[in-house]
C-alpha cells in the first residue's frame, strides 16, 4: 500500500542520514536511558535492577515519543521539508507516523539490549515478549500522539520554549511516576500509575515478567486506559492539525 510505503520513506528520511552522520546517536540514546540504572545497581535494593530495566525501556520509548514531533517542527523551521512533502500526494498518517517512528527506529538497539539484560535477571517466555512489545508500541504511540499535541498548538512558540517543554514533560512522565521503580512503593496512591501512560506501560510489562501481582480484570482496565488515553490524544492533534487546503 502507498500508505506504508510513504510512512517507511518518510522515517528511512528522518533516522538513516542521522545515523550516518552521527554513528554514535546510536549509544547516546541507550546512555540517556541508562544513567539511572547506574545508581540503582550503587543504591537500590536488591532486585530493583530489574524495574529499572523495565524502567529503562519505557524511558527510551516516552523520550523519542514526545520529542519526535516537537522536533519535527524546529527541524521544520529551517530544512522545510514538511512543506516539499505537502506538495507531494503523501497521506497525514504517512507523514506523521514516519515522523514518530524514526527515532523509534534509531532506539531498537536500545530496547533490544535493556530486554537481554532483563532476562539474565527474570524468565521471560515468548508470550511475554509479544506482550512486552505491544505494551511498548502502545507507549510509544501515547507519547508520540502527546508530542505532536504540543507542537500543533504551540506551532508558533519558539524553538527553544517547544524543546524545553519536550525536556520536561519526558523527565515529568518518566522520572517521577512509577516507571523505573515498582508502583507498589506508593501503596494506597498506586491507582496514579494507571492513568500515566508511562508508569501504566511499565506496569503492565512488571506483570508480564511476574514482577506485579494484578488481576486479570486489572490488567484489562489497564489496557483499556492506555488504548483510550492514545486515541484521545490523537483526536485532539487531528482536530488541530492542518495539512493543506482541500
């Protein structure tokens, strides 16, 4: 379908070049993710490592997520390829779905090597693999919805206003709610984690590795809330958006 085929195009555009002119981005990306972990395995309890590998990989997901269209604006500013790619016979969803999976792309290493490391820490069968990876799809697919919520109705602030809100909105989603620790440590306020994307993902892949006793019941309120929260924020950019005149 041309669909997919523009999507692929369009994120080979936004990561392939990147990584040739700058191999490393590749380690810069898995470091970001990992300095917490250096102090968990420094101070934490024993068998916290594990959450914070869980941790980690949510982190790196919620970082490209949000960052990907507020940087495709600023980007836009100055390169104008959004304006070559309107002129061509390119769907929204074609565009604004490369533009969210390119950084996606450039993190596989990424999760791939927080995942191993987890399993050296935890069994994990293939049905928690699958699981683990849809959760992280539908993490993704929330943040990436919330950043180009920021970009579309904050499309006229400044470069630098538009990534600071990137910065602290990933480090508020990430670093305060439960996402490299367990959501059990807020006792009675643990309800919070559910209606996080973030802390709600990390959630639900704790109970898939049998780190997170929930109902079945539980985890399907779970999922629902993750698949509401991401089409809400969806809806809302599609309501904003703009892409040409018809």
């Amino acid at each position: 379908m041309k669909i997919i085929k523009d999507t692929l195009l369009i994120a080979w555009m936004k990561s392939v070049p990147d990584l040739k002119r700058n191999p490393l981005l590749l380690i810069v990306i898995a470091l970001i993710s990992a300095i917490p972990l250096f102090f968990m395995a420094v101070f934490a309890a024993e068998g916290m490592l594990i959450h914070g590998l869980i941790g980690a990989m949510v982190s790196t997901i919620s970082f490209i997520g949000v960052a990907s269209g507020i940087q495709d604006i600023s980007w836009d500013r100055y390169v104008k390829i959004r304006e070559m790619i309107v002129a061509m016979p390119v769907h929204p969803a074609s565009y604004a779905i490369g533009i969210a999976l390119a950084p996606l792309l450039l993190s596989l290493p990424s999760l791939v090597f927080f995942g191993v490391i987890a399993s050296t820490f935890q069994f994990i069968s293939a049905a928690t693999i699958v699981w683990t990876i849809l959760t992280l799809i539908m993490a993704w697919a929330a943040m990436s919805a919330i950043g180009f919520i920021i970009s579309t109705y904050l499309y006229k602030a400044s470069t630098y206003l538009l990534n600071n809100l990137s910065n602290l909105l990933g480090l508020g989603l990430i670093f305060i709610p439960p996402v490299y620790y367990t959501e059990t440590m807020l006792g009675g306020l643990s309800w919070i984690s559910v209606i996080i994307p973030t802390s709600n993902a990390a959630g639900l892949i704790r109970y898939y590795f049998g780190l997170l006793p929930l109902t079945q019941e539980t985890v399907v309120i779970r999922w629902l809330v993750l698949i509401v929260a991401t089409v809400a924020f969806i809806v809302l950019t599609s309501v904003k958006a703009k892409w040409r005149e018809t």
